[in-house]
C-alpha cells in the first residue's frame, strides 16, 4: 500500500513502537533511511493508537437524564477532527426497558444539525452488571458488545471545528444506576 507524496507513491510504513536510541545517529550525519523508517513507524503508531477521549458521567437512575438536552455537558473543539471509537457501559442493569444515548451535531451557533447515529448506541435490561461495548472507528472492529447492548453505528464520524457534540439521553433504563460513555477523536485534515 502506498502513500502518495509530492506525486511520488511512496510506501506507507507500518505502525510500531520502536525504541530509538542516541546511537542510532553518528554526530553530524544524515538520518539512515532505517532510522528514518523507525521514526514514521513510532509516529504512525502514536497517530493509530493514542487518542483524547471524552466521558459523559450519568451517575444515579439514567431515567433521570431522559431528554435532557446536554446533561453532562457540550463536547467543544477547535479543529476539525474524526471520531476514532467510542465505549459505553452501565455499573448495575434495571428491571426493564434501555438506556439509548444520542449524540447530536449542532453549529457554534446553536442550530442542531441531526444525530452523528444511524443506529443509537443503548443497553438493555438482559445486560450484565458492569458490561461494556467497545468498538474502534478506525479499523472498524468491534471489540466488546457484550448481549443487552446495540452496538452504535455512526453516520458522522467527521466534525467540523464549527460544530459541538451535544448529548442526550433518550431514554433511560427502569431502575439502571450509572450509564457512562466515551469518545475517542483525533485531529484531521481539513
């Protein structure tokens, strides 16, 4: 696979930890293209792996958030950026119905712009105490979604740096205690 640079197709290298040490360069030299290659490989596993994440915190009845526009708060950047996976998970399931949770676009401005979903991530009442999806965007792999939990499925995985993510609760759980949710992200290009 190929990247292309300056109209040259050039090969991508391989996210991976390497350790670079001192000697690796002589004083006063050029960097090998081994080292060179080290270096991209660090940078692209830095860039693959590590990401910012955002918690919304639902402590208590979830029922007690349902269509609270924002509980928790706004999620604010000023770059463009792209979801890179996200996470939920419920401490003790209730006696019947979901917790569904929304993500919703809206402008600086304040204009919503819709749902980032296409299918809402939500827990059910046959989940288990403590049980967690985690799926990562990027490489589109599911990781945990445990029974009792609708994996989400994003139809905006890119916001804009005049946008906000707004959360919302849209419906809560009979009797569910502590829903949490995270976002990882990273910067994009424009």
């Amino acid at each position: 696979m190929g990247c292309p640079i300056g109209g040259f197709n050039m090969t991508a290298v391989t996210d991976q930890l390497k350790i670079i040490q001192q000697e690796s360069v002589d004083a006063r030299s050029a960097v090998s293209e081994g080292v060179a290659t080290d270096i991209a490989a660090n940078q692209n596993f830095i860039f693959n792996r590590v990401f910012p994440a955002h918690i919304w915190r639902y402590n208590g009845l979830t029922g007690k958030f349902t269509s609270n526009i924002g509980a928790d708060g706004p999620m604010l950047f000023y770059y463009d950026w792209e979801i890179a996976g996200f996470a939920y998970s419920i401490n003790t399931v209730g006696s019947a119905s979901s917790t569904i949770f929304d993500l919703r676009r809206y402008t600086m401005a304040g204009a919503d712009q819709g749902s980032i979903w296409s299918t809402k991530p939500a827990v059910d009442s046959t989940a288990a105490n403590f049980s967690a999806t985690l799926y990562n965007q990027i490489t589109s792999t599911t990781i945990s979604n445990p029974t009792g939990h609708t994996l989400g499925v994003l139809s905006t995985p890119q916001i804009d740096a005049d946008e906000q993510l707004i959360p919302i609760v849209d419906q809560g759980m009979t009797g569910g205690l502590d829903f949490f949710f995270w976002l990882f992200y990273r910067a994009r290009n424009p």
